[in-house]
C-alpha cells in the first residue's frame, strides 16, 4: 500500500486536504487520519493532488505527405507524463486502400515499436467507406474500445471526406454510442484560396492564415453540427480556434443540439502575425486552424467560462523546424500542419488559467482530466480522484517555476511555441495506474509500462 499524505486533493466539484491510499494499480481510499498501515509514503505537503490529465488530442508516428510527427509513442509519451497527462487517445489515420480494421492494425504494430510510458486510446480517423467492407468493421469497432470516430473536413485529397461520408460514420456512432469528432473546415474553399494564392506567387508562410479564414472555420462548424442532428449522433468539435466558429456551437447547444467543442492551448498565445516572422520562423505556426487575431485568445477564455468549450487539448502533432517544415520552405502549403504541445498544456493551462485568474483550480481540472475522461468513455476509471479509479495522480508543487524552453522539454521535436514563456506550477511527481512514472522531475518509469485502454460509450449518448 502506498499513501500520497498531506497534499489538497482537488476535483472538479472542490478540492479538500486528504491522503490519498493506492494498491496495486487504484485508488484503495481518500481520507483524512485513516487507519490504513503502508509501506511507502510520497510527501505532498504544499502541493496539489490531481486526477492525471487526459489529452484526447495526439498525433504520434502520424503520416503527413512524405513525413511522419517525430514522435513515436514512447517519446510522445515521456514528454506527456513529465506534463502530467497519464493517459491520452490518439488518432488512427486510416490510410489509403485500408479498411477501419487494417489501419487500426497498423496503429497497434505503432504502440509495439515505441512502447508507451502511459496509457492510450485510439481514435479511428475515417477517410474511406468505398470498401464494401468498411462501414461493417465500423461498427465492430466501438465493443473493441474505440468509441470515438474523426472525421476530417480539410485536407482536400489526403483525409478530407465529402458530407456522404461523415453522415454515414455519425450514423454509425449514433447507433453505438460512439462520439463523432470534427476537424470543421471548409476544405473545398480553402483547396481554392490555396492554389489561387500559389498561382499568385503568394508562397510564403504568412499567407497559411489568409486561405483559411474564421469563415471557413464557422460555416463547416455549423454544417457539421446539422449533419449531426440529422444523424442523431453527438459531436464533438476540435480545436476552436476563434469567436465565430464557437458562436456556431453555442448557437448548436441553445437549439439542442449535443455538441460539444474544445480549444487547444496554443490558440491562448499564438497570433496570426507569427506566420510573417522572418527567416522561415514563421514555418513553426502552420497549424490548422492557424493563429487568429489576438482578440481571440480572449473570446476563448470567455467560451472556457461560459461552458462551450469544455476541454483544452494539445493537438500535439510535433514536425521537426529544421528538417520538416522546411519541406515548405518555397510553399507554404507544403509545410506540414501541426505544433507540439502534450508537455507544455497543463503548465500553460495552470499559469494561464489559475495563476492569472480566469478560471478555479477546480475548473482546470475538468478541462483537463475529468470531462476528456467523461466524452471519451474513461469515466468513472481515470479523469477522478475516488476510491476504484486508476491511481493516475500528478503531485504538483504550485510553488515551482520554470521558464519553458525546447532544452528543459522532452519531446524530439526542436522547438516550442512556449519558448521563454514562464510559468508558476509544475508537476513534482506522475503515477501511471499506481506506478510511478516521473518523481521529483525525473524519468523513473519504463516505456512499455502504458497499455492500451479499451473505452466505452461517450457520456452524449443517447
């Protein structure tokens, strides 16, 4: 028996000073002065006892053109349990010609190469029902664990799918429980802003914002949530990434709609005018959605407090600066799209939030843990601090500062959008279903210690 004694345990209803017991791999009881006889004890004195975050939102070892995110599974993962996430769902591209059940195949031979630090889900990404096989296997994925479907409406010609596509999956989730997911961009308008700005000899990094307007973002937002309706399946809306696209959820939910959205942490600091920096520096902010006027970071804010957005993600999709991105240096729209962030997302969230006053203690860990644990069927086993529940637990010290730079991180990519960016608050000690994984800030865990975890129903189904 382990006991973590004298820290504040906080949950998304409150926080209170207890003991937290684990045995084996959950959490045996939390209380105060209980007669309880361990063998080993971790002093939290002066710090927070959280639920281990959950990220709902990677990208590891994924196929981008002719490269792949520089993250495996392992690295991914060591850099996530040093953030104090413990468990994150990452997202199964099916590829071209593979049925769903082929491609979650080669996501399981993935987690055998680079063996996990922590625990993970998988998402399917549908790309392709042509086979007449698919939609079958679809259907047989939800009593596997994979309860959630992705359904990209960008990315004209590689994962884009048409509206006949993403009906038929939400079709499937609605029959199943499962939770349909959005990447909610008009893919069409932004295929022909692209090769219009090409053609104009636009090719710099600074033009990735002007083809992919807010309006682009909103109207697919708004479609997607019809489509949804009409389907009878709930919807979860990825990285929000400004005011008009959050107004179309919101619009959503006042009308009934079971929707839910999300926004990621590097939609809080970064800004349409870090496309233009000088000497291709702009290549690390091509993500998608890109950077918005810096307006929005507060408009963001805003939808956190109001309950429209719900989770924060890291949409951790790490391309190396050097020798990744630069693949567009001549054409920016051959850059691959993505940014790191799985470490940086808590200690963003926690300055961000708690220390400058927007959000509760409380509030930032059902952003982080306990709602991904809810939509994503993980609850009631991870995203809480109760007795049964997974010992996922991160002892964090809210005194401690660092200034984050590329050098004290640990994700192979080679930079952050973070860099010089100070926070107060960072995780002491992670516990990955009762095992320590980090202590005292350093690596004390084995890859390989993280499973793959069957999930159930979303919390939106019907």
């Amino acid at each position: 028996m382990l006991a973590i004694r004298g820290g504040k345990v906080v949950g998304p209803a409150g926080s209170f000073d207890a003991d937290v017991f684990v045995e084996g791999e959950r959490i045996a009881a939390v209380g105060v002065d209980l007669p309880i006889t361990v063998e080993r004890e971790i002093d939290a004195a002066g710090c927070y006892v959280l639920p281990g975050c959950i990220d709902p939102h990677t990208h590891m070892d994924m196929p981008f053109g002719d490269t792949h995110t520089c993250d495996d599974f392992t690295s991914g993962s060591i850099a996530a349990a040093f953030g104090g996430t413990t468990c994150h769902v990452d997202f199964c591209m099916q590829q071209p010609g593979d049925t769903p059940k082929q491609s979650l195949e080669r996501w399981f031979q993935k987690l055998e190469d680079g063996p996990p630090l922590i625990d993970v889900g998988f998402h399917l990404a549908v790309t392709d029902l042509s086979d007449p096989s698919s939609l079958a296997e679809l259907r047989d994925l939800p009593g596997q664990g994979v309860t959630s479907f992705k359904l990209f409406m960008a990315y004209r010609g590689s994962f884009m799918v048409e509206d006949d596509v993403m009906f038929q999956t939400m079709e499937v989730a609605a029959e199943h429980g499962a939770l349909t997911m959005v990447h909610a961009e008009n893919g069409h308008v932004i295929d022909v802003l692209v090769k219009r700005a090409l053609a104009e000899g636009k090719t710099g990094t600074e033009y990735h914002g002007a083809t992919r307007p807010p309006v682009t973002e909103s109207e697919a937002t708004a479609r997607a949530i019809a489509i949804a309706g009409l389907a009878g399946a709930p919807l979860y809306v990825v990285h929000v990434s400004c005011h008009e696209a959050l107004k179309a959820v919101e619009d959503g939910l006042a009308a009934g709609a079971r929707v839910r959205a999300e926004t990621c942490t590097h939609y809080f600091v970064t800004e349409e005018a870090d496309l233009a920096r000088p000497d291709f520096e702009g290549g690390k902010y091509i993500f998608t959605p890109p950077p918005r006027d810096p307006a929005e970071h507060e408009a963001l804010w805003e939808g956190v407090g109001r309950g429209s957005l719900c989770v924060v993600s890291s949409d951790h999709a790490p391309f190396r600066w050097a020798d990744q991105k630069s693949l567009g240096r001549d054409d920016f729209s051959a850059i691959p799209n993505g940014a790191p962030g799985i470490e940086e997302r808590l200690l963003a969230v926690h300055q961000l939030g708690v220390v400058e006053g927007r959000i509760t203690l409380e509030r930032m860990v059902e952003l982080l843990a306990a709602e991904p644990a809810r939509l994503f069927g993980l609850y009631p086993r991870k995203g809480v601090i109760a007795p049964g529940s997974d010992a996922d637990l991160v002892v964090f010290d809210p005194e401690a500062e660092r200034v984050l730079g590329v050098d004290n991180l640990h994700s192979k990519v080679d930079y952050t959008l973070f860099e010089g960016f100070g926070v107060k608050g960072l995780p002491r000690d992670v516990l990955v279903r009762g095992t320590e994984v980090i202590s005292d800030g350093r690596l004390v865990g084995k890859p390989g210690h993280g499973r793959f975890v069957e999930r159930g129903p979303t919390s939106l189904a019907a």
